[in-house]
C-alpha cells in the first residue's frame, strides 16, 4: 500500500507577539469578496506557531506550515523567517 503524504498549508504572516517561550503569534491577512456587495475586505487570523530556536521577533515576515497539534492551541511550525524587523 503506497500512502502519499498529505500536502500541509502554508501560511504567511507577520509575527504579533514572541512573549512565549517556543511559541509565536503569527497573523495571516488575506483579502475575500464579500458576498453580497463585491467589494475586496480584509480578513485576518491569528496563528500559535512553533519556533523552536526562539528566532523570531515582533515584525518579522514568517512562513508557517500546517503540523501535527504540539499543544492545545499550537498546530503550526515556523519554516523560515522572510524578513526581519527594521
């Protein structure tokens, strides 16, 4: 039995908050129609997301990727840091 691996989500977003130890808030924007009146708003979410290295700072451009739940709240890992901070 050959059982391909699911492709995970990725997600990019601007890290929001490092006050955890190996854990980081990420908020991902994304931008939908509305329904009814077409016009483009902007949705946001808030991710917890693994940083095992305690590399990532507040302002930081992130790519995170779907894992396996690590706690409560925390399904997602930092793969890469895009851009730091000014």
């Amino acid at each position: 039995m050959n059982q391909e691996r699911r492709i995970r989500k990725s997600r990019i977003g601007i890290v929001v908050s490092d006050k955890m130890d190996k854990t980081v808030v990420v908020q991902v924007t994304r931008l939908v129609r509305h329904p009814v009146y077409g016009k483009t708003v902007r949705r946001r979410n808030k991710f917890k997301a693994h940083d095992a290295q305690n590399a990532c700072r507040i302002g930081d451009k992130v790519l995170i990727i779907e894992t396996r739940p690590l706690s409560r709240d925390k399904c997602w890992r930092v793969k890469e840091i895009l851009e730091k901070a000014v």
